[in-house]
C-alpha cells in the first residue's frame, strides 16, 4: 500500500510538471502573439500615413501637382481694357477660377462670359452674381464668375 502511494505521489508530481510547462508554453507563445500584433498594428499605422485616409485628400493632393497657369493663361488671353479683376480665387483640385469683377458696363460683362465660353480650354463659366455699384459715380457692373479649366493634354 506504501509502495502504491509512492507510486501515485509521483504520478502526481510528474503530472505538476507537464501541466507547469504547458502554462509557461502557452505563456510565451501568448507574448509571442501579442508582439506580432503590436508589430503588424505599428505596420498599418506607418501605411496609413503613407497612403492618403480617403479620395477626397489624394484629389487635393493631385490638385497640389497641378499647375495654376493654364487657367490663369486663359484668363489672360480673354482680358480686356473693359474688365478689372478685383479677385481671383484658383482651385486647382477641380480646375476652377471663381472671379469677381468690375466692368464698365453690363455688355463688357457678357462679352468676356462668352469669350471664355468659345474658348476650347475652357469646360464651364458661370455667372453667378451680377449688380450694378451704386455708390460710385461710374456706376459699374460688379460680376462673380466661375470658370472650370480643362487640363491641357500632354
């Protein structure tokens, strides 16, 4: 009888043992994942300051590369004596010139519309306000324009 509670004393302490190293396995493999883990989220973080969080900021981007001259060029190439420009806003994300403008008369106003319509580089112009400045004595046509470019083909 004492040599089989020896032989189950032994029996248990083999059994502590087996189940103490599979506690200290299961440990570090859980170390194990939860580095990989940190290091795959640090991964994504890293990506997700490379590449842009939605299309709206890599439009804006894209815009950023683009070039304002071509639509002031336009601008340029239709400017008459008639015409001042009191303020020209570029977007160059959409290709769009919103213009407000003072001009001699209301005609003056028109003919640059329909100039920058003829003009091929040219996708839209809208007039989006018109008025007459009463408080000068010259009465001029003060006007807000929106133009939208097409970028030239390479």
């Amino acid at each position: 009888m004492t040599t089989l509670g020896v032989v189950v004393l032994l029996w248990a302490l083999t059994q502590q043992d087996i189940a103490k190293q599979r506690r200290d396995q299961i440990a570090e493999r859980e170390d194990q994942v939860a580095w990989q883990k940190k290091h795959l989220e640090q991964q994504q973080q890293a990506a997700r300051k490379e590449i842009p969080a939605n299309a709206k900021i890599a439009t804006v981007r894209r815009g950023q590369m683009i070039s304002p001259e071509t639509g002031l060029n336009l601008l340029e190439k239709t400017w008459g004596p008639n015409i001042a420009y009191t303020k020209i806003e570029v977007n160059t994300a959409d290709h769009d010139l919103k213009l407000e403008m003072e001009s001699r008369t209301l005609n003056d106003a028109l003919a640059l519309v329909d100039t920058l319509q003829k003009n091929p580089g040219i996708t839209r112009v809208n007039m989006a306000h018109q008025g007459v400045k009463i408080t000068d004595p010259f009465k001029p046509t003060q006007s807000v324009l929106e133009v939208v470019w097409r970028e030239p083909q390479p």
